[in-house]
C-alpha cells in the first residue's frame, strides 16, 4: 500500500508541476487582442497640480505661495481688513490714540508714528476722507511669515480743500498663528 500511496503522490506533483509550468509560460505575455491603456488621470490637486500652474506675475505667484502655506488665506477677504486696517490707522493716528495703534504696528513703524505724533502740535492738518483704492503690489512668504503690500489710494481733506495721496503699507503675520491680524510692518508714501 505505501507503494501505492507514494505513486498517487507523485502522479499529483507531477500533474500540478504541468499545470504551474503551463501557467508560468502563459502569463505575462500579450498576444496582441489586449486594450490599449489610455490616458492617465491626472491628479485632484496637491503639489503636482500647483506646479504645473505657477502663474507667471510675481504677485499672484506670492499670493499663491501663503495661500498653500495658509489655507485659510483668502485674497479678496485681506484686501477688506487692509482697507479698515488703513482707516482705522489713519484716524488713530490723527487722534494721536497711541493704545489703538500698539497692537496693529510693529515695534519700528510704532516708533515712527509716536514719534510723529509727539512732534506735532495738536490735531493734524488734515483727516482722511475715504480710500479710493487699494491693490496687492506685492507677496510673499519669508520662512513662516507672509507678508502683503498694498498700495492705497486715499483722499484727505483739509478744510474745503482735498488732496489724493498714495501710501504702500507691507502687513505681515506668522503663518498658523493664532490672532488672524496682520500687524503693519514698514510704510512708504507719496502724495498725488
């Protein structure tokens, strides 16, 4: 009997050694009726996507960059606080309200605007009436702080008469900060 169990065993091995060499020759190879691949998808976002649509304007390209390292950072919103950041400045400013501009000033542009104020005699000449405009000029991320220059266009008055003045203000903030404020870091103006 064990003759017989150990010619049944090797009958067995010997058909599936057929059968697994039959199947290793067999697979893999084309025969010519397989479909040809198609097009690959192409990625839903991440890296690949943002680098194959870098813009080419600098500013945009800045814009761009906080907006991939702060996802909450949103063009048209900033643009709104720079507007009554600038407002809110200019008439701390005017009022000589040093406890209103601490916390929106860096340490040297603070200096400068208490060091303005303290120079002057009373009330400035003139206030500001409105803002007439106010773009990005420049962006960009510097390690982990982005930084956005905007130019103004705004109208002050003095009495009856009127006058058009542009100032550049850079803002900046720590990227994953908790205060969503942007803090008024360096200013440049010229008067229309």
């Amino acid at each position: 009997m064990p003759d017989s169990q150990t010619l049944g065993l090797i009958i067995a091995a010997s058909v599936a050694a057929v059968l697994l060499f039959r199947l290793y020759t067999v697979l893999g190879r084309r025969t010519g009726h397989e479909p040809q691949p198609g097009p690959r998808p192409q990625p839903q976002g991440g890296q690949l996507r943002a680098v194959a649509a870098l813009p080419a304007d600098p500013v945009a390209r800045g814009v761009m960059d906080i907006q991939l390292a702060d996802r909450n950072f949103d063009q048209n919103q900033f643009l709104k606080g720079a507007r009554t950041a600038y407002d809110m400045i200019q008439k701390a400013f005017a009022n000589g309200d040093r406890l209103a501009l601490r916390p929106l000033l860096s340490e040297d542009v603070f200096a400068a605007f208490e060091q303005a104020i303290a120079a002057r005699n009373g009330p400035p000449a003139e206030n500001l009436a409105g803002i007439t405009d106010a773009h990005i000029v420049a962006a960009g991320l510097h390690d982990d702080t982005a930084e956005v220059t905007v130019a103004f266009r705004a109208q002050f008055v003095k009495g009856e008469a009127q006058r058009d003045v542009g100032d550049i203000w850079t803002f900046a903030r720590k990227v994953g900060a908790a205060d969503p404020n942007w803090t008024l870091v360096a200013t440049s103006g010229e008067a229309a």
